[in-house]
C-alpha cells in the first residue's frame, strides 16, 4: 500500500468523513508535480508541469493506493479510485473512495 499524505483543513476532512466531497484538489504547483507524477530523468519539474498544461504530454502518476489526510490530531486514510488533470486547469483531482454503504 503506498501513501498519499496531505494536510487538510477541518471542513474539508468534515465533508470527506461525511461522504459528501469524493475529489480533493491540489494545485498543479511544483511541489504537487513532483509529489504526484513520475518525472522522467533529464526534465524539470516545471518543465513536466508545463507539458501537462499545454497538452503536450499526459501526466504518468506515481500509483498511490490511499491518501492519508492530516488535520491537527485527526488522521483519516482513504482509497485513491483515480488522480487526473483537466485540461485547461492548473489542478490534479484525486478521486476518493469515501462512499459509505446502503
């Protein structure tokens, strides 16, 4: 199982755990660039992140299988259904498995 660790703020983790916010967002930044994707040897993180934002190249994703979100004591881990950009957006939606059962 590999990790995802993200800090979160209590409202958000609040509508996570209540099964109403299924996708976090994270900024396509440099630092989520290089947290998220796998860079091939020779390119630059800006560089990537710029390929992705102009179309011309698909993100690889490193394969995360759960998040875990960190908010002052609370610690919650969820499974990742999926990460993805949207073209157009400087975003990375990862998808959450917080569905609760019927």
């Amino acid at each position: 199982m590999k990790q995802l660790h993200c800090a979160i703020k209590r409202e958000y983790l609040d509508l996570i755990k209540a099964g109403t916010k299924n996708t976090e967002f994270r900024d396509m930044s440099g630092y989520w660039v290089r947290k998220l994707c796998n860079i091939p040897e020779g390119v630059s993180p800006d560089d990537y992140r710029s390929d992705i934002i102009s179309g011309k190249r698909e993100p690889e994703f490193k394969d995360y299988t759960h998040i875990v979100f960190h908010c002052e004591q609370d610690v919650y881990t969820l499974p990742i259904l999926g990460i993805r950009t949207y073209k157009g957006h400087k975003l990375f939606a990862i998808a959450l498995d917080n569905k609760k059962d019927k």
